[in-house]
C-alpha cells in the first residue's frame, strides 16, 4: 500500500494481531507486509515501546532446538487497544465523511439543477397562461365596445325621444299656470290700488289745505 504506518497505527496492528494469538516477531513482520511495505528494523522498536509499556508479555519457546521469542498481550494491552482501536473508527469515520462528501455535493447539485429546470418550465407555463388571458381578456373588450357603443346609442335616442314627448306637456302645463294665475295677479294689483288711492286723496287734500293756511 502507498500509505504509511506511523507509530501509533503500528502498535494498534501489533496489539490486534496477537490478541488472537501468541505471536513472535518474523511472524508479526509478514503480516504488517500485506498491508505496507514495512522493514523489519522499524517493527522491533515498537515491539519494544509495547513492552516498556506493559501492554505485552514477553517469553521464550523451545522451536526446532532454538529459543523463539513470542509476545503474549496483557490486560492492560488489550485496553490500550480497544481505546486505540476506538480513535481508529472515528478517524477512517472522518475521512470517509470527507470523501463522500464530494460525491453529496454532485448529487445535490444534479438535484438543484433538475429542480431549477422545473421552476424554469413552470415559469414559461405561468407565461404562456398569462399571454392567454391577456389575448382573450383584450378579444373580450373589443367584442364589449360595439356592443356598449350600441347600447348607448339607443339609450341616447331613448333619452331624446322622451323629451320631445315630455317638452309640449310641459309647456302647455306652463301656460295654463300662467293663464290661471294672471287674473288674479291683475285683480290683486286692482284691490291694491283702489285701496291705497283714497288714503293718497286725502294726504294731498289736507297738503293743499296746509299751503292755503300758509298763504293766508
């Protein structure tokens, strides 16, 4: 694999591996290599630091007349590898978050612009609606004018006709008004006169009479 191991991972495959089995180094080494291109020299000293730590158990077992040199996982080693084996989780979590994330922004965007297409279309149908019923709103109005210019027209006429029947009735009604009330208008001024004309007679009688005392 082209990713490295770094340290921490490295004791994480350490501790993984011989919690299933008691294991010794060059078996651990050709199982780290089937997932990175680790030299011996860099495996040792992390066989090293987990024993230091007391998360492994060291002994020694007889092998074809030889001593081999086996790592056994201790209690202490098998909590350090469930916490590390727990941060692990959360970091391929994150990565892998990261990585489908490119793959959700795609899809949203293909989402997006299929939904912008569909506004678009509604748009241009709500137009197209709209240039309709202006057309046919405008068709109506011409088709309403002749007929209100019609209408108008006869009502005018209707007016005119009701006046020229309505205006001798009205006239003759005035001159019977006026001929009834001019008698008595005349015989009114008549009373009047003849009432105020001796009262005139007499004022200028005694005026006459005053002008001869006068004189004399």
């Amino acid at each position: 694999m082209i990713y490295p191991l770094n340290p921490v991972l490295m004791e994480l495959l350490v501790l993984a591996m011989i919690s299933r089995e008691d294991s010794y180094g060059y078996q651990i080494s050709q199982q780290m290599k089937t997932i990175s291109n680790l030299k011996d020299s860099a495996l040792y000293p992390v066989l090293r630091r987990l024993a230091q730590n007391h998360y492994v158990d060291i002994y020694d077992r007889q092998f074809q007349g030889r001593n081999r040199k086996y790592y056994r996982i201790t209690e202490v080693g098998r909590r350090q590898k469930e916490f590390l084996e727990q941060e692990w989780n959360i970091h391929v979590q994150s990565v892998q978050e990261i990585l489908n994330s490119g793959h959700k922004t795609a899809g949203t965007e293909s989402v997006q612009d299929a939904e912008r297409v569909k506004l678009t279309e509604k748009a241009n149908v709500a137009k197209g609606a709209e240039a309709i019923e202006a057309e046919d709103l405008t068709q109506g109005i011409k088709e309403t004018e002749p007929a209100e210019a019609t209408q108008s027209a006869k009502e005018t006429e209707t007016i005119i006709a009701t006046e020229a029947t309505e205006e001798p009735g009205r006239v003759q009604a005035a001159k019977g008004e006026e001929a009834t009330e001019e008698p008595g208008r005349v015989q009114a001024a008549k009373g009047e006169e003849a009432t105020e004309e001796p009262g005139r007679v007499q004022v200028m009688k005694e005026a006459e009479a005053a002008e001869r005392g006068k004189d004399e």
